[in-house]
C-alpha cells in the first residue's frame, strides 16, 4: 500500500502520524510511542450523518509537522521546499465569532502546508449551506462565535454548562464586483422566531418563537443550519455559508498574529472581565484579547450593543494589521496563525477544505479596507419588557438595511467596475416609449408586480404596446430579453425603468396576442415597485446610525 497516500502496512510508523487531540487545552501534541498497525491522518473532521445519510470514509492521510527529522528508512528522500508567497495586499481578517476569517488569509498563504492543516478542520454538513463557493457572484457568509467553554482557561468566560450558543453573529456579505463588502452584526439578545429546523439524524427540531437569536444555536441540538435559517427569517437574506468558532480561538489566533492594536479613550479597570489598559493605543493577544472583547461594563451604556462596536472596531484593526503587517509573509508567524486559525474552525460542507477557503480569500482580498463597512442591525428597546434585557427590529429603519444587502447595494461610495461589452448594450440610439412593445411576467415574490408595473408603464412612462402575462418561475434578477433589431427599444425600456446592463439579455423575441414581436420583461426578486430604479448601482445606500469602516482607527468609549 502507498504509505504516501494511504497510510502505512508496516510498523514503521512516520512520528508525524502521532499528532493526537489533548482534550485539556484543544490543542493537538505529537506523541511518539508506536502504536502499532496503521497509521493515517484524517481528512477534515465532520459532525455525524443525517439518517439515511452514508457517512463517507475519508482516503487516509499523513500529517507532517516540519520539524520532525522522518524515519532512518525514509532518510535519503528528499523534500521539496515550500513555495515562497508573494505578499498578499488586502484581506478581511475576523475576531471573536469572526475570527474564523484569519483561516482565508493563510488558506492563502500556506497551501504548502495542505495536508495537516486541512485535517485540522471540523465539517459540519447542512442543508441550509451551498454545496460549492462561486468566485463569480456575491456571497454571503455567517460568522457564528460560540460560548461554550472549550479548551484550558476558559472556565470564567460565558454561561457555565453553556451548550454552545451564538454569542457574536456576522453575515458578511461581498459584492459580486468586489468592490465593497458589509459585515452585518445581529444581537444575540435580538427577539426572533426560530423556525423548524433538522438536527443530525434528520429529526425535526420545533421552532420556539420569541426568544432570543442566541438559542437558534445549541439549544434543542440546534446546529449552525438553524441560525443560518434565523438570519433568513428575520433579514430576508439567504447566508450561502457559515464559520464557526469558540473562546478559545480568540487567544491562539491573537496570539498567533502578534496581538492586535486596539484604542481605549479613558483608562480601564473592569472586574467583571478583569481587563486592564491605559488610555490611548495598546496590543492585545491571548487572555487580553478576548477580555476586551468580552467586555461590556466599562463602554457605552454596559450593554450587548456597546460590546458589538468594540469587537467591529477590534476587526478594523485586525483587517488593518493583516493588510500592512508581515503576518502572511513571515513564514514562522504564518505557520503559527495556520494551525490555530485551522484548528478554531467548523465550517460548511460548501467550503470545508483548505483549497476551498483559499478561493474565498482570493475573493475576499480584492475588497479595499475602506470599503469594509462593519454596522449593527437597527434595533429597539423590547417594548414588552419594563426591565430593559432584549432588543426588536427597528422596522423604520432595518428593511432599507436589510435590502441594500440583499441588492448588493454597497454602504460606502464605490467606483463600480463595468464589462465594456455589458456597458455597451446600453450605448446606442433609443426608440420612442410609444413604440416599445414589451410583454411582462412576474418573477418576483411580490404578487401583482407585473400587473403593477404594466400600468405604471401605460399610464405614467408612455409604453402603451404592452402586456401582462401572469407568472414565470421565481428568479433573483430582473432580465429584458429581445431580438437584435429590438436594441433601440431595450435601450429605452432600460431607461425608463432603470434596468442595469447585467439585465439586458440579446437572444429571440416572442410574438404578442397580435402576433407582433415582442421583447420579454421578468420581474425578478430585485423589483422594488413600478417607477423603481432596479439597477443597484443608482439604488441610494441607507444611512446607518455607528457605521464604521476598516480603514478607520475608532478608540473604545
């Protein structure tokens, strides 16, 4: 059998084959006394199968840790050195429940290391994630931190016996042109509705309404399938993946980057979290770290949403350090932030190997820091509650929120990067709206769009040659599909409506109940209302009370 491959046959066994999990610190140490028989390394670590579901068995590995000399047998081999990476630029690095984002920037970095890192992994199989990462279309991913006490040194922190709550929840979202990306934070004391979700086996879970958002995770054996279906049911935002990770991840990865800088505008001294800084700028790393970010009482007005603004402001800098630093091209430093950062995951099947985070962090790194905006759903006091603990939706003011994400609407001003061909279909001779015949269908999930739109058109724009046809299947994007001799009256239906070019498809045309031809207009997810603008790119960004960029130093209050 190829020991390469597949682990051995012999008793030989390659010391780097001896890595085992210490369940007292979390961390994996290399024991060298054989065991005899086979040994292998795992690929990466998945929870168990849903009933009826055949839990695959992974090809077996070996893990090697660079500082072990291999056996005499193996002694005249020759390893190949790893490839010197060129310095990555700009890359979102995450803390605390987002911490699990250090492992893109050394994805990136450290593929040389594939083997071990990608055993380091835990899978967590759920149907709520996509099955695979595009690098073509805006994304996005939930950033799920736990307090569960795992790991030595954690027994202060979070609920005691905690079965592993949301703590700190992000959906970040990455627009599909790169050119901006919005990390969204929901309170964990957020009242919600959390729907009916499947646990490992396949049995339903029931639903619990009004509770708080921490419990769509952990309780009732609640997985990070079921927080990704409360972020939808609140947001009307689809999460494509997940990252998930614990206490422990905050200290071995601080310390993995070497401290993170982070800005206090008064003294400190809290007993409760038992952190301790001088005014002005500090680094923090390991205990320190997550004691700053654990703190409440000594900011704002001691409460979940004051501690949301200091872990946003603690990400900026991290973003900023991993931009400027030498954390990705120092290989001892990138070795470090590696493993930890790899050890700290459980993530989706979708993006569950390390050639997989590598892709996200390629996309991830073309986002400027200045275009990294970090805001906090809008939310008010619980007005059931005379004794203030929870929060609402701020339904003034979180559905324009809500929407500019789910449109791709960027909250910072953005140079918008356009194909000169897309462009192109929009530049051109226009007809008049009198002879633009159109047929409408909708495709949205808002009934009577096309009715709606048909006598917004009639009425009020002057395209008197057009229909209402019913319903086509549900679709996200709005499409005006025609016939080349059709590309005045495309231009000009696009004018009116405020189409972008991405929704402007040449191809055929169909014949009206007149038998004329007609172009084909599907209202898509993207519709706002007749008289809208569709096009995201005139669409205006919402004005979000504390929004913050990663390119700013804020200093905690």
């Amino acid at each position: 059998m190829d020991a390469q491959g597949r682990g051995r046959a012999d008793n030989n066994v390659d010391p780097a084959d001896q890595w085992v999990l210490n369940p007292q610190t979390g961390d994996y140490e290399l024991r060298l006394t054989p065991s005899g028989g086979q040994s292998a390394v795992p690929g990466p670590r998945r929870s168990a199968p849903r009933r009826g579901q055949q839990q695959e068995v992974p090809a077996q590995r070996r893990r090697r840790e660079p500082q072990q000399a291999a056996p005499a047998a193996k002694a005249g081999r020759r390893r190949s050195k790893p490839k010197k990476k060129a310095k990555a630029k700009k890359i979102l690095l995450w803390s605390s429940g987002s911490l699990a984002f250090v492992v893109l920037a050394t994805a990136a970095g450290a593929y040389f290391y594939y083997e071990h890192l990608n055993g380091n992994l835990t899978v967590t199989d759920t149907p709520e994630a996509k099955n695979s990462f595009s690098k073509d279309e805006a994304f996005n991913v939930l950033i799920i931190g736990t307090d569960k006490r795992t790991g030595k040194g954690n027994e202060g922190y979070g609920d005691k016996g905690s079965v592993g709550h949301a703590d700190t929840n992000i959906l970040l979202h990455v627009a599909k042109d790169r050119t901006n990306a919005t990390a969204l934070s929901i309170p964990r004391d957020l009242i919600v509705d959390v729907p009916d979700c499947t646990d490992a086996d396949g049995n339903v879970i029931a639903g619990t309404s009004q509770v708080r958002f921490n419990t769509s995770l952990g309780q009732d054996d609640r997985d990070a399938g079921c927080t990704m279906k409360t972020v939808k049911a609140v947001t009307g935002i689809t999460p494509d993946h997940f990252m998930m990770a614990d206490f422990n991840a905050v200290k071995t990865l601080t310390s993995a980057v070497g401290g993170v800088d982070v800005c206090v505008a008064k003294d400190v001294d809290d007993k409760e979290s038992h952190l301790k800084l001088p005014k002005g700028t500090s680094t923090v790393e390991g205990e320190q770290a997550l004691a700053f970010l654990r703190t409440r009482h000594s900011f704002g007005n001691q409460g979940d949403l004051d501690r949301i603004k200091v872990q946003q402001q603690f990400l900026g800098s991290l973003a900023r350090k991993m931009s400027s630093g030498d954390t990705l091209t120092n290989p001892r430093k990138l070795t470090s932030l590696a493993e930890a950062a790899t050890k700290a995951l459980t993530v989706d099947q979708g993006i569950g190997s390390l050639n997989k985070l590598k892709d996200v962090a390629l996309e991830l790194k073309k986002v400027p820091p200045k275009n990294i905006s970090f805001v906090t759903t809008p939310v008010l006091d619980n007005p059931a509650e005379k004794v203030k603990a929870t929060v609402v939706v701020n339904q003034a003011k979180a559905p324009e929120v809500f929407n500019a994400i789910k449109n791709d609407v960027s909250l910072t001003e953005t140079k918008k990067k356009k194909k000169a061909a897309e462009s192109a279909k929009l530049k051109g001779p226009k007809s008049e709206a009198a002879e633009v015949r159109v047929d409408l269908y909708n495709g949205s999930l808002k009934t009577g769009a096309a009715q709606e739109t048909l006598t917004w058109l009639q009425n009020s724009a002057g395209v008197t040659k057009s229909s209402q046809l019913g319903n086509k299947p549900t679709q996200k994007k709005t499409t005006l599909e025609y016939s080349p001799d059709q590309a005045d009256q495309a231009r000009r239906l696009a004018d009116l409506m405020g189409l972008p070019a991405s929704a402007l498809k040449p191809g055929k045309s169909e014949q009206n109940d007149q038998g004329l031809p007609a172009m084909i207009l599907v209202l898509g997810q993207d519709f706002q209302g007749a008289g809208t603008p569709i096009d995201g790119a005139s669409a205006k960004a919402p004005k979000v009370d504390g929004q913050q960029t990663a390119d700013k130093t804020v200093c905690a209050k």
